[in-house]
C-alpha cells in the first residue's frame, strides 16, 4: 500500500540544472578550471555539494570547502529569479494533498537553499517533511536520506514512491527498499531505467494521484500502467 511520496529536489521539482551547472561553471573558473561535459553529468548526479568540491578542487580543508560553497551558493542566487517548477507540479501536488498520503522532499541540497526554492515557487505547504543535505552525513546513491524519511514519516520503505531524476537517486532509493520513477528527458531516461527506476516522466503534466498509485504498483521497469505517453519523452 502506498502510504508516502517523496520528490527530489532539483530537476523534479524545479527546473534548476542550468542555473546549478552556470553557478558551478562561475566557480570552476574562479578557480582556473574548465567545466567538462562529464562535471555536468555530476552536477546533475543529486550528490551533496560538499563531495562536488571535492571531487572538483581537490582535497579541501573544512574552512576551504565552507568559502567555496559560499561562492557557489552566491553564484546561484544570481540565477534564483530564473527557476520555474517543472512542469505540473503545482497541479499533482494540489492532487496529492488532498488524499491521506503524505508527501516529503528529500534532497542533498543544502538546507538554506532547499526551503528558499520551496518558498520560492509557492509550494512548501505541500510538505509534511523536508529533509536536506545538512540532515544526513552521507549523500546519494547511499540510502541514508531515504531511510531517514521514512523513519520519520513513520512509514516502512516500502510503502513509498520516490521521483528522482539522477542514477544516484534511483539508486540510494532501490537500496532504501523505495520504488521509484525517474523525471527525465530522452537522453537521461534509459539510465535511470537500468539503475532501478519503475518508470520514466518527461515531467508531470496530467499526472494525477490515480496514476501515481498504479506507478508503485508497477512491479518492473517493463511494465507500464496507463501513462506510457509520457515515459521517456523529451519534455
């Protein structure tokens, strides 16, 4: 039975790759790098911004890595004005709401940035519980965020239904013992399918709390239930 939906932050809930991947581009070049094709691929992967700095700068000291996330995270605010939620997620969440089934963010973003963008688009209200990168020591693909939101919903993993859009999330999800559906475009949706994902979202327009039920009662990535015109379609 599904007693719980949990969202993804970034790419799921809003459209804010492209202002993530100019921020961490301002960032690299302050610092004399170049940002490659595959540290984009990384900044879209759902990982905490702390492992980004290391993975890109290097091993930082504690004092390094809090200035230069203060830099990425100006970096950002610059492009804040810029973000729009994804497509139909005002209405699936005004749906959801109004069923008994909670619903609960989960993302390795940082707490002050989290809340600001739920803010932001007018939807924290929806959310019984948000639960950020600064509330886990470890991010995805290990399974901790999820583990802790269930935990604290007071719902077995398996009774939840994840939307992720990085192989990291579906991945920390499968491990939770969560089922989950990847938001993608043609590109992306293939991987996410092989890393565990039941199904792919170009976004979520017309998606309603009906189909959300028969999405966790999808047994297999293979198996479609009813909303197949929108699985790995350009959105």
């Amino acid at each position: 039975m599904l007693r719980t939906v949990i969202f993804d932050m970034d790419g799921v809930l809003v459209d804010s790759h492209p202002s993530h991947t100019a921020a961490w581009r301002k960032l690299l070049l302050l610092h004399g790098k170049q940002m490659m094709q595959s540290h984009v691929e990384l900044v879209r992967s759902g990982r905490k911004k702390e492992e980004l700095l290391q993975w890109f700068l290097g091993d930082l000291t504690h004092d390094q890595i809090r200035a230069c996330s203060q830099e990425k995270d100006a970096f950002f605010q610059e492009q804040m004005g810029e973000l729009t939620a994804i497509a139909g997620v005002q209405e699936l969440l005004l749906d959801l709401s109004r069923t008994a089934v909670p619903m609960a963010v989960a993302s390795c973003g940082g707490r002050a940035r989290v809340y600001r963008i739920l803010e932001l688009l007018q939807i924290s209200q929806y959310f019984r519980l948000v639960i950020t990168g600064d509330d886990v020591a470890q991010g995805k693909p290990d399974p901790e965020i999820y583990l802790k939101t269930a935990e604290q919903l007071g719902v077995r993993p398996a009774e939840s239904l994840v939307f992720e859009d990085s192989v990291s999330g579906v991945l920390a999800a499968t491990a939770a013992g969560m089922k989950s559906v990847g938001i993608a475009d043609q590109y992306h949706a293939q991987s996410l399918l092989q890393a565990g994902a039941v199904d792919t979202l170009s976004d979520f327009t017309g998606v309603s709390f009906e189909q959300v039920q028969q999405l966790f009662s999808s047994k297999s990535n293979n198996q479609r239930h009813g909303i197949s015109s929108h699985s790995a379609v350009v959105g």
